[in-house]
C-alpha cells in the first residue's frame, strides 16, 4: 500500500471516529430523539454479549432490568445489616445494664465469662490484667507479663484500640491458656482506667478478651463501635469498683 492510500485509510478512520462521537453526544443532548422518531427504532440493533443482535429498546429494557436487580440487593442488604446491627445494640445493652449492677470485680468477671459465651457466641471471653511482673496479690483477675504482650501481639498491643481479627497459637496460648480448643479469631478491648484505677490494680492495665473457634466471628471488617462503647462503661463501672 502506498503513502496516499495509507493516509487515506487513516482520514477515514478518523472521519469515522468523530462521526460516531457526533452522534452519541448528539443523542445524549437529545434523549427524546427516539421518541419522535421512533420508527428508526425498527431499523436499529447493537450487539449482545450473546452475539446476537437485539433491539435498542430490549437492550435498555435488560440494563434497567440488571440495575433494578443490582438497587434491591443493596437494599436487602441495608435491611440485612441494620437487623443485625439493631440485635447486637438490644444484646449489649443487656450487658450493659447487668455490668452496671455487679457490686465487685469477683462478679464483673463471672458476667463477662458467662454472657458473652452464652449471648455472643463466643467460644471463650476474659477479663485480664497486664502488668510488668505478670501477677497481682489479692485479685481474682489473670494477670500476664507486659513483655509477653507485647511479644505475641506487636503493635496490636502498642497501639491500644480495639481489635478485631484473626488468632494464632501463640497468642491463643497467652490469653486463653486454659482453653481446650483452639481459638483462631478474638476481639481485643483495652480498657482504659484513670490513674487511681491503675494504681488499685498494680499499674496493670485490663483487657476484655473474646474469641471463637470460627475465623470469621471476629474479621478485621467488624465495625468495633458496641465493643468501644462497652469497653468505655466497663472502664468507668471498674473505676468506681477500685474506689
């Protein structure tokens, strides 16, 4: 092919591209075209992911069809969530109010043990202590080494918020020594104590603990707000228990 037929080639690819974007803005400043015209509509077909060519109007038809599909699954979803999110709120305002009515550690502890397995599903849950040597006279709480902590958990540990995700052995075997079965996913919640709490309690700084057996209890997508608002009651409910 010569350079005149070549050049010609390229003017009417590029005569043929403008046109085609001349008429999808023209249609899109005139959306009623097909309306007056609607006897162009006989005329007309587009390719489907079939290959089949089907009418301009059936494939607007599918497209809205897919959409109003695509709305009523996120809205299913919303209801989903928000049942769920409306259940958890009921629970632990539950827990709240028997937190609040717990007259010492002894039974603040016992509580936590018991409701969170039975209510949350939860295959084990504890209220510990971590301090630097790792034990406290005269408490009934477990108490873990600061060091050991920091060890098995990293900046889970350092960064003092709420976490929520998978378990591994090593950590499974430093908060839930005496649990029978292995633990694989857990929610961390330090509780955070005014100085004279802390002072009561050794300098040791409490953790909430929840765990399961089932990796996808506690995912790292679980929105943390009812165990950061527990978490706050429990602080406060400790600080005038350590009083």
């Amino acid at each position: 092919m010569n350079d005149a037929s070549d050049l010609s080639v390229v003017e009417e690819a590029a005569e043929s591209a403008l046109t085609a974007a001349a008429v999808a803005d023209f249609l899109l400043q005139h959306p009623q075209f097909f309306h007056d015209h609607s006897d162009l509509l006989m005329e007309l077909s587009i390719p489907h992911e079939s290959g089949k060519a089907i009418s301009l109007l059936e494939r607007q038809v599918t497209l809205f069809r897919e959409r109003q599909e695509l709305l009523q699954d996120q809205f299913h979803e919303f209801l989903s969530n928000a049942h769920a999110n409306d259940n958890l709120f009921e629970k632990t305002r539950v827990m709240i109010l028997a937190l609040l009515q717990c007259p010492s550690i002894d039974a603040v502890k016992a509580l936590i043990e018991h409701r969170f397995n039975n209510e949350f599903h939860a295959s084990a849950s504890a209220l510990v202590l971590v301090n630097d040597a790792g034990l406290l006279l005269d408490c009934s709480l477990s108490c873990i080494a600061s060091t050991a902590v920091r060890t098995a958990l990293g900046e889970l540990y350092q960064k003092q918020t709420t976490y929520c995700g998978p378990l591994n052995q090593v950590q499974c075997d430093l908060l839930f020594p005496q649990h029978p079965d292995p633990l694989v996913s857990a929610a961390i919640v330090p509780l955070k104590l005014n100085d004279a709490a802390r002072a009561a309690l050794g300098n040791s700084l409490p953790l909430l603990l929840i765990a399961s057996a089932d990796r996808e209890h506690f995912n790292s997508s679980l929105d943390t707000l009812f165990l950061d608002f527990l978490g706050e009651v429990l602080a406060i409910h400790l600080q005038n228990l350590l009083r």
